[in-house]
C-alpha cells in the first residue's frame, strides 16, 4: 500500500508564517483545516490532476443535436470533484463571510495558503480560483448592493448554495495587453446593456456563472479611460445561455484543466458594476489580487519541483552511491531549497501588506510599496517556478522528461506563470510608472533600510547594507533617465529590487526562525550575490541534513 503523502504537515516555513501572522483561535483553526487540505491535495487531488492533464482536459460541446449552439465545456468527473472540495474548504468564500468555527471574516493569508498547498498539485485548476477570488473582490469592493445580493453569495458558496465560479475578461485580439485598445461595445437596453463583440482569451470560460467584463459604451471615449466594468451571468434565470457563445478553446501547452477560450458576445445582458468611468481601474485593482495568486501558484510548482528532486535523490542509486550522496546534487538541492524558503516568506510578507492595504488600514506610502511588491515578485517568481521545474527534471535525468513523473507537468505548468497577469515587460512599465509617478524607488530604499536597522548585527547583515547602498544608486541613476531608456533597464532594476527585498527578508528569518534559517541565509546570500569563492566550505549538504 502506498503511503499518502501531505503537503502542509512538513512545512515548517509554512508553519512559522501562519504562527506569526494568525491569532491563536484561527491558527488551531488552520491547523486542522490545512492538514485535512493537504493530504487530499497530495493524493485525491494530485491523482484526478494528473488524469485531467493527460486524458480528460475540458472540451468543446458546440452544437446539441438538434444544432443549436449550447457552447458547453465538457469537464471530467475527477475535476468536478476537485472543484467542490476546493471551494467548499472556503479558498475563496472566507475572505468575504465568517468562518461558522470562528464567527469571524478569514484573510487573504490564509486563504494564499490553501492556494500554495493547492498549486503542488493543480497549479491549472488555482487559475479559476483566482478568478472567482478576482471576481468576488470586484462585486464586494465596487458593485452595488443589488448586484451583491444577487451574485456574491453564489461567487462565495461554500455548499450552502450554488457555486458561480468567476471570470474575468480583458483580452482582445487587437489589443492583447493594451486593454485600451478594447472594442466591445454596450449598448443601453433599459436599466442595464447589451455587450456586442469577443474577447479572445477567456479562461473558465462556460464553467464561470458570472464574468466580469469590459467593455465600452457607445458614446464613451476611446482608450483606458473609456472601458467600464460589466458583471455578465453566462447564463439567463430559465438556464439559457445569455447572448454568449464559445467559438472554440485554446489548445495550451499547460495548466490544461482550465479551459480558456474565445468567446463572443451577441447581445449578453450586462450590469454595470460601480462608476462607468473607472472600469479598467477597478479591473486593476483585482489584477494586483491575481498577481499575487500568481506568484502563489509559482510557490506551489517550485515546492513541488523541489521535494519531488529531493524525494528522487534520496531514492535513485548511482556510481554506488545514492544521487543524494553526491557533492553537486548536494549543492544544487541546498541552493533551491534556501531559494524556496526565503521567497516563500518573502511572499507571505507581502501579503501581509496586502491584507492591511485591502483592509484600508494602509498608508499611502503602503499603498504604492504595495504595488511595487507585487510587480517585482510576480516577475521574480514567475521565473523561478521554470527554474526549479528545470532543475527537478536535471536531477531526474532522463526520467524527469517521462510523463510518468510529474516534472514534465511542472514545467508545462510553470511556464503560463510568467505571462499571465502580466509579462515581464509589463511589469516593467508598471515599475516605470511607480518610479516616476510616486518616487517608489525612494520608499523601497527606505522600507528596506528601516527593516535593516531593526535587525541585531549579524556576520550577514553588513553584506546586505552593501548591497541596499549599491542598488540606491543604480535607483537614483535610474530614476533620472528618460522614460525610454527606462524601460529598456526596468527588468533588470526589478531583479535586483526583488533579491535585496528577499535578502533582507532572509537575515530578518535568521533572527527570528532559529539555527536552521541562519544556514538558509548565508547559502541565499552567497548564491545570489556570487559571494562563494572556489574552495569555500560546503554548507548546502550542511542544510541538507538539518
């Protein structure tokens, strides 16, 4: 009999996150619920998504028999099944209603939590579920009471009602990530409108009950400031589709359990959601949400990466000895895994902020740290996911590239992680913006400052004080160049603005997380700023064995 596995009970940077940023009553709360979560994920879960992914991946039902056009999305059973478990632990409903256990609201950390823990497995699936966390943010914080009462309840059911899943959809052929290029139009029919026109990559299309969608009044100004936010039910209340078809679905390299498609809008009744003039700011606002879903989903595919590396070295014989044995599999496995460590609580730091921010707790200078976070580490873990992906097939060898491995899934998977909800070079412009619209370089030099100057001396922190007092420079060099050659430098700057914000997250944990966390430390620091010179010590075995 096999042994079930669990991804939550052996995680202890994990552990130590939710130690420090949950109350005690929600924290026991936590407990129980992420262990539960975790065995199912690491089994009943991960098993259906590996049939999804090679098997059952949602298809296209177009016409009924009658040839009518029903656009239906065919999903496999195992899916559906995940779908109802996943949304019933509260991933979702609990950042927006109480909790019966606790009689109180859930958080944001939490339930980034349950999506780390999910992604290991279903990295695919967590796309919907950003979408409908996406979607429920959208409806609580700019839509009217009507509308709350009429979808909210249904976007954050946890069983006791009907599931809508959510949507949201921006992208346009003509427009792609210049979402003021958008051309469907609304035109006025009573109270509400009618949308005419497609949107052509529209992921959770035909599983979504209510997408939220922008569009342009006829009449309303061209580009951004033009576009308003529209909540659009798929379907009408006798169960007809509502103006809405499905021409076909994308044939993706990964995450293929989500369909995405193109979908086309043939008079769908609309409903405004918030101040007409503010659509793609409200949209905005939600995309910041699914960057961090985003970078949660990289954590994910990168603890998986790495512990199915680790779980093969320990197993695999070679030369005599066990892979893990090795000098160079010793190193390449310590290195990830002080990786994975510092970026995990380099996320859960952010989110913490978030959490403030949402809340409306948050100053402005938070605000825009804020943003500037969520763009440098999206990017950052984006990359890092492919990496580790990578690395997991190399320790592997030959078997890494075998679809009986998960690897070869990661890596398909990994890859969506850096376009989604912003490429690289989007995010680059946003740092631009930052830059020059709010001195953002300036908060971040001084955020990190203040939290170096909490730290007690240590043998490592005047290596990062160096390294902050470097980038401050490359920063006020780079603030003072023009909006061009900006953008030509804004990814690199944002490389080196998300390994400083790790750096000194990384001496803050070897304060506060023990011995362990010390090693964690001095290998992140020398890996990432090729501090080790060549006959240097090896402490990645060191961690290994810790």
């Amino acid at each position: 009999m096999s042994i079930r596995r669990n991804f939550y009970l052996a995680d202890e940077t994990l552990h130590h996150i939710l130690r420090n940023g949950l109350q005690p009553d929600f924290l026991a709360y936590a407990n129980g619920q992420l262990s539960e979560f975790g065995e199912r994920v690491a089994n009943e879960i991960d098993e259906r998504a590996r049939h999804t992914d090679r098997e059952g991946a949602p298809s296209l039902v177009k016409f009924d028999r009658y040839g009518e056009d029903v656009s239906n999305v065919w999903v496999n059973e195992g899916y559906k099944a995940t779908v109802k478990e996943t949304y019933e632990t509260g991933i979702v409903g609990y950042v927006h209603k109480e909790i019966p256990e606790l009689g109180r609201k859930g958080s944001y950390l939490y339930s980034f939590a349950q999506g780390y823990i999910l992604s290991q497995s279903e990295a695919g699936f967590y796309c919907p579920v950003t979408l409908t966390m996406a979607t429920a943010f959208l409806l609580e914080h700019y839509a009217d009471e009507e509308l709350k009462e009429r979808f909210l309840p249904h976007v954050c059911a946890t069983g006791e009602t009907e599931l809508f899943e959510g949507a949201t959809f921006l992208t346009e052929r003509q427009g792609g990530s210049d979402v003021g290029a958008n051309v469907v139009k609304a035109i006025r029919d009573g109270h509400h409108y009618r949308l005419y026109g497609e949107k052509y990559f529209a992921s959770n299309a035909g599983m979504a009950g209510v997408a939220m969608v922008l569009a342009r009044i006829e009449g309303a100004p061209e580009g951004s400031r033009g576009l308003t936010l529209f909540a659009v039910p798929w379907r009408q209340e006798d169960g007809s589709l509502n103006g809405i078809s499905i021409r076909r679905l994308k044939d993706k390299l990964g995450v293929r359990a989500v369909p995405s498609g193109e979908v086309e809008f043939d008079g769908a009744l609309a409903y405004v959601v918030g101040d007409k003039t503010n659509g793609l700011k409200y949209m905005m606002e939600a995309l910041n949400l699914s960057r961090i879903c985003n970078a949660v989903a990289s954590l994910g595919i990168m603890r998986r990466a790495l512990n199915e590396a680790t779980e093969y070295a320990q197993r695999r014989d070679a030369f005599g000895r066990k892979l893990v044995e090795f000098p160079m599999v010793q190193d390449s496995l310590g290195k990830l895994t002080a990786k994975m460590e510092v970026e995990l609580v380099t996320v859960f730091d952010l989110i913490k902020l978030y959490d403030k921010v949402v809340a409306n707790e948050a100053s402005e200078e938070e605000v825009v740290l804020n943003r500037l976070f969520i763009a440098i580490l999206k990017k950052e873990t984006a990359e890092q996911a492919i990496h580790f992906a990578h690395e997991a097939i190399e320790i592997h060898g030959g078997n890494g590239y075998i679809e009986d491995f998960v690897t070869p899934r990661l890596l398909r998977d990994a890859q969506v992680l850096t376009v989604w909800e912003g490429t690289a070079n989007i995010l680059g412009m946003e740092i631009v913006r930052l830059v020059r619209k709010f001195n953002a370089h300036k908060l971040f030099v001084e955020t990190m400052d203040s939290r170096l100057k909490n730290i007690p001396m240590s043998n490592l922190k005047p290596t990062v004080e160096r390294i902050l007092k470097q980038l401050e420079e490359e920063l006020i060099t780079f603030a003072g160049l023009d909006e061009r050659m900006q953008t030509f430098e804004a990814k690199n700057i944002a490389q080196k603005m998300a390994h400083v914000y790790e750096s000194v997250i990384a001496i803050e944990m070897a304060e506060s997380f023990g011995d362990r966390a010390t090693l964690v430390a001095d290998i992140y620091l020398e890996t990432t700023w090729s501090l080790r010179k060549l006959g240097d010590p090896m402490k990645t075995s060191q961690l290994l064995s810790s």
